[in-house]
C-alpha cells in the first residue's frame, strides 16, 4: 500500500500518449499505485465509465487522480467517472511533475482546449472530485464541468477546485507559477463532505489569469451555523 519513494512517478496504471480519435469505455481499475489512467499528447479522446475503488481506506491518503488529463489534449469527453480515489477523480492540468511521464516537453504548450467533463460521483474520495491547475505557459480554454455528485473527504473545501499547485512537492513541477483559464463553464457542482459539514461549491485560489468563467444552477448550502462557507470561494 502507499506510494514508493519520489511520489511513484510513472507508476500509472495505464498511460495514453500521443493518441487522436482515443477510446476508453467502462474499465475498472482498483488500487492503482498512481494515476488510473494518464492522457496527455491526445486529440479527440472519449473516456466513459472508468471507475476507481480502494482495498484498504488507509490507502487513499498519498495515491493520486483516477483519471488525469494533463495537456496538450484537445477535443475530448470524460463522463460518468465514479470513484474512491486517493486524490482528485478528475484532475485537469498543464503542469505536472517533470518525470512523471519519460516525454514530458518541458516548456512546452501544454494547453488544453474544449473539452467536457460529465457526470463525476465521488464516494468519500480523498480530495475534490474535479481539479483544475496549470501552468504559466499553457492555459485552459474552453471547458465544460457538469454533474458533480457524491462525497469527497470532510478536510477538502470544495466539489470544483481551481488552484496553483504550490504545495512542497511544487519544486519539482514543470512551470506552474500560474493557472490560466479562458472559458471555463460549471454546471450542477453538487458533492458535498462526508460529514456533511458545509463546503464550497466551487473555489479558485492561486494566481493566473480567469476570464470568460460561468458557473450555473448551484444548489444554495444554508446553515444556522457561523461555520458555513459560502457557495463559491475565491482568494
């Protein structure tokens, strides 16, 4: 169980690589030492049905994403994603650990452009259910998030989270000063703590550029409680 030493780079259990017209239809892949399932380098790819569980709960804390899209990718589909995954079920960056994947174009445009995510259940998993983050030379253009449902750990703010990746690990990420988004539309951000204490919808954090943002039919998160949180969150 756990991560072997520096983080697991590279042990994913399945890696997609410059790829177009990508299909992946209902796996279930448990235990994954890292990511389920890597795409990056891919136009078109359709991802349906993948889901995610632990053995073991002490397991979730330090595995990571069920599913990352890391960039360049463009024109692509994630839906009906359900997992008890040991980070995010859905990650969606353009930075990452420089090792992680032996290709990994250091500087390079690791933009992704128009993609949909659909349909995202968490259960209990270990951070937010969907996360955006980036990197100062790449952006996120044109993204659609739709249908996040389910729980995710009582320690994590928010269904949606849009950060900059400055934890301590950052060191070793490739450019990611900065988390850029042009077009970003969410809809129906429902998950909720496990506990049932009040979180944010969606939260933004970090620097970087947000333009062209829209978030729609949120669920109001009332509590005669000084602790609630608001539906959405920036700093």
């Amino acid at each position: 169980s756990g991560l072997p030493g520096n983080f697991g780079m590279q042990n994913h259990a399945i890696i997609m690589h410059a790829v177009s017209d990508l299909r992946v239809k209902s796996p279930q892949i448990n235990n994954a030492n890292k990511y389920a399932l890597l795409v990056t380098g891919a136009k078109r790819p359709i991802i349906d049905g993948v889901s995610s569980y632990r053995s073991d709960s002490s397991d979730l804390f330090g595995n990571s994403d069920t599913v990352l899209i890391l960039g360049p990718c463009r024109n692509g589909i994630a839906s009906n994603t359900r997992a008890q995954a040991g980070d995010n079920i859905i990650g969606m960056g353009t930075a990452d650990f420089a090792d992680y994947v032996a290709h990994f174009p250091i500087h390079g445009d690791l933009t992704i452009d128009d993609f949909y995510v659909n349909g995202v259940i968490g259960e209990d998993t270990d951070q937010e259910p969907v996360r955006l983050y980036g990197a100062a030379s790449g952006w996120l253009r044109r993204i659609k998030i739709e249908n996040i449902q389910g729980t995710y750990n009582s320690t994590t703010n928010a269904a949606v989270s849009i950060i900059t990746d400055n934890s301590t690990s950052a060191t070793l990420m490739v450019d990611s000063s900065a988390t850029n988004i042009d077009g970003l539309e969410i809809i129906s951000p429902d998950a909720k703590r496990s506990d049932g204490t009040m979180s944010f919808a969606v939260s933004f954090s970090g620097n970087g550029t947000r333009r062209n943002v829209k978030i729609r039919k949120l669920r109001p998160r009332l509590a005669g409680d000084p602790s609630f949180k608001g539906t959405v969150w920036m700093a």
